[in-house]
C-alpha cells in the first residue's frame, strides 16, 4: 500500500468532495427538468447549472424566447446570441455571452446559454446534460401517457361476455337461493365500481386481489362451484401500489382460456409476496395452458381473441410505467396449466395509489 502524505490525503479528499459536489449538481439539474423547459423548476435548473460551471449566468430558451435564468443578462444581447446558436447549431461565442444548441432526440429545442469564463468544452458538456434531462423527461411523460391510453382500452374492454354470464348466474340463484343471488348482486355492484372508478392510475395490491376475489366469486357461482381458489399475500405486500386492473386481465385470462371450456374442477391460486426489493404476484391455474410460442404471441398482442389484448395491454403497461426489464412473465405449456407472474418494484418513483 502506498502511504500518502497529509497533503496528498487533503488535496484527495477535496477532489473527491468537488467530484461528488457536480454530480449532486448534475442530478439535480435532471430533476429540476423533470417538467421541461418551461416547467416551474427549470430556473433552479439554471442556477444549479451556473454553480456546476462558476458561470456569472446561466439561461435556458426554447426556439423562440428565453424561459428561465439565473443571474444577469442583457436581453438584447441574450436574444442574439440565441439566434445566431440556433441558425447555425453549434457553440457561439460572443463575449462575454456563450451559448450551444439544444439538440433532444435529434430535434432542435431550443439553447443554454452562459455569461462568465465558461469554456467552449464545459459548454458543450452542460448542453449535453441538459439535453439527456429533457430527453429522460419527454421519455417518462410518454411513458404516462402510453399507460393511461391502456387504462383506458382496457376499461373499454371489461368482457361483455362475463357480464353477461354474471347477471345469468345471478338470475339463475333468485328463486332458488335468494339469500345467494343478493350476495352475487352485491359482489357484482362492487366488481363494476372498482373496475370503471375515476381514482387515478395506481392502487394497493389489497384493492387489486379484492377486486380479484369478487371476481372470482362470480365466477364460482357461474360454474356452479366447480371453480376452487385460493388466494394467498404476504402483509408486507397489500399496501404496494401497483398500476390499476393488473391482475384482474390476468385472473380472467385463467378462467376463461384455462378452465371454461374444460369438465371437472379447476383450481386457480393467486400469490402475492416480497422478494427482496420487488412485490411478486403470481395466477396460476391448472388449464389447457398453451404452446410458449404461442404464450411470446399472446403478449405481443398478436393473438387477438384469445386473450392477447387484455394480457398484452398489462404487459405493456407494465414495461411504461417500470421500464422495459418489467413485464409480464407466462410459463406455460400444452395440457400443463399456466403461470403468470408479475415482479414489480415495492417502492417506485411517482407510483402511488389514491
């Protein structure tokens, strides 16, 4: 081990001090454009790039004016200099003004502009950062926006051939077991009331499998309880979010293409529980299952009418809302049933239920 002198240790710890310094700057520059150019935080933005470069001032613009800004500016000048960047989209230099284009996704957006003894290369570099943050952020607005329209088909399509089969079920029980038929009645208000509430994008894993045991119950009484559950969740999981109707498509799924068309009793379990960071939930069933090539085309969506929508629209949102190496997972084969499972994060970033 080589042996350091006290100087040699000081000056070490106050290089990894300003390391560390510009890469807090640096992410909370990314933070403060979360909402874009003309969000409510990008003049911290600005100020927290004029500390990461020791500029006099720093202004952030869009193709037409500037929108935020820390220190001093001649707006004349500003308004130039913009110009001049965007026309010929590089680095112009004007002392005492600098500034570089904006260039997000391979679109012009708009140019950084700086006053003070800011190099061409630092410039560039601050450009850059400023550019990722609002291609991250136009990234994750599309993201939720991918995931609502998905919400909303899947909303749109809440099986008319189950309703139609519940309120048969429930007709069926009113002379017979009157007591039965309010129960089913009651179950299948709240199934319609969870399924179309206006309460937001997200819910706890405790609504989900509510959701999912009310379903599940109509659907006993359909097959005359032929249909055997169980439903099985960790405590530590019932108050995780997770985005809305995940697990209902998936329990759907089970019975209508791994039991409904098939004698005898089927057994479905749903399991939810922690594994380490993640909340897993996992719908099994002892079906028909499917051919795994077949199960690849079922989440592409390419099976239309074999359950591929509503499986396809949770994956998808799934991937939108978590990113890509989240989805939905099916293990299956032919005659051997199929289990589907979900690992998402126990805590995420803007997933929270109302």
């Amino acid at each position: 081990m080589i042996a350091r002198s006290p100087h040699q240790q000081l000056r070490r710890r106050g290089t990894n001090a300003a390391a560390l310094a510009a890469l807090r700057l640096s992410r909370q520059v990314g933070e403060a454009l979360a909402d874009g150019l003309a969000g409510k935080h990008a003049g911290d933005a600005a100020r927290r790039l004029a500390r990461l470069l020791g500029a006099d001032a720093v202004a952030l613009a869009d193709c037409d004016r500037v929108l935020a800004a820390w220190g001093r500016f001649d707006p004349a000048a500003a308004s130039q200099i913009l110009a001049e960047t965007l026309d010929e989209l590089e680095t112009v230099t004007d002392p005492p003004l600098r500034a570089a284009p904006l260039v997000v996704s391979g679109d012009l957006a708009g140019g950084l502009i700086v006053a003070g003894d800011v190099t061409d290369a630092e410039l560039t570099e601050a450009a850059r950062l400023v550019a990722t943050a609002l291609d991250h952020a136009d990234l994750d607005r599309a993201r939720e926006r991918i995931a609502a329209a998905d919400l909303r088909t899947l909303r749109a399509q809440i099986s008319p051939h189950f309703m139609h089969n519940a309120l048969a079920a429930i007709s069926a029980h009113t002379r017979t077991d009157p007591e039965r038929a309010r129960e089913l009645l009651t179950d299948f208000s709240d199934y319609l009331r969870y399924s179309f509430a206006n309460t937001g994008d997200y819910a706890t894993v405790a609504d989900e499998l509510q959701a999912v045991q009310t379903y599940l119950e109509l659907q006993r009484a359909r097959f005359d309880d032929r249909l055997d559950i169980t439903v099985q969740v960790a405590p530590e999981v019932l108050p995780v979010a997770i985005p809305f109707l995940v697990v209902q498509p998936i329990v759907e799924n089970a019975v209508r293409h791994g039991f409904e068309s098939r004698p005898g009793v089927g057994h479905i379990a749903v399991r939810g529980f922690s594994e380490g960071p993640l909340c897993v939930i996992e719908v099994e069933d002892d079906g028909a299952g499917m051919n795994p090539e077949h199960a690849k085309a079922v989440l592409t969506g390419n099976e239309r009418g074999t359950g591929g929508i509503g499986l396809a629209n949770v994956d998808r949102r799934l991937r939108a809302v978590y990113g890509p190496e989240y989805g939905l997972l099916l293990d299956t084969a032919q005659g051997a049933g199929t289990k589907a499972t979900v690992r998402i994060p126990r805590y995420a970033r803007g997933v929270l239920a109302q």
